[in-house]
C-alpha cells in the first residue's frame, strides 16, 4: 500500500509573514529619520544659496546708491524661499552691524542649526532658535 500525501503551498505562512512585516518595520525605522535629515539639510542648502544671492543684492544697492540698503528696501519677492522653508531678512543687529538672516519655518524650524546669518560682511553664523546650537561649519555646509 502507497499512501501519497499531497501538499500544496497557496500562501504564505503566518510565521513568514510576521517575519518580512518586521524586516519592513526594521528598514523603515532607520531609513526614515536619515530621509528626514537629507530633507533638513536639503532645505538649509536652499536658504544658503539665497543668502548669498541676498549678500549680493545687497552690494549692487550699495554700488548703485552709495550707501548700504535700509531694512525696508528688502525686496517682497526675497523674503520666503521658493519653497517657503525659510524666511528670509535684511535686519540690522544689536551692534549697529547689517545681515541677512534665514529663519526656519513650518517643517524646517525643527532643524537645530536655527536661523543662518550671513553679516554684511561675508561671515557667517547661526543663532539658535530654542535647542543648542549646532556647529556654524555643519550648518553653513553646502
């Protein structure tokens, strides 16, 4: 007598689907926070470029008028980025001295580099929006 047992895989097994979700929850776990430090640092290399787009507006008033712009004559269409991550002014500072600040907004004010100043000077800096500050090198990073 030949008994003939017939087996037939139509899905998977509890067991094997619990084990791929957790390697999915697993990836996912440590892709997401890497995703959302490219997107922070991404963002932050935008309000750079503008402040330095900004820095040079602000030498062709000084060219064109003989004197560096008032706070007022910042242009509308300078003060967001073109994504809206970064708010962008021309403010004078406590010592007298003119910059050009970016202050993080919306998602982007999660960022611990806080807001970029870039001096009239060329030199630039961070001043921290409430977390410690992070390094100028780091943030000012292209």
């Amino acid at each position: 007598m030949q008994f003939h047992t017939q087996t037939s895989s139509q899905g998977f097994t509890l067991i094997e689907l619990v084990v791929v979700m957790s390697l999915v929850v697993l990836l996912a776990s440590s892709a997401v926070p890497s995703w959302q430090q490219w997107l922070l640092r991404s963002r932050r290399h935008e309000a750079t470029t503008h402040l330095m787009r900004g820095l040079l507006w602000v030498e062709r008033y000084r060219q064109m008028h003989g004197i560096s712009p008032p706070p007022e004559a910042w242009p509308a269409e300078w003060q967001v980025t073109p994504q809206g991550h970064y708010r962008l002014a021309w403010v004078q500072q406590e010592n007298g001295a003119m910059a050009l600040e970016a202050t993080p907004q919306n998602q982007q004010a999660q960022d611990v580099c806080g807001i970029l100043v870039l001096w009239e000077t060329g030199e630039r800096a961070i001043r921290p929006l409430q977390q410690a500050p992070a390094s100028p090198s780091h943030c000012w990073a292209g």
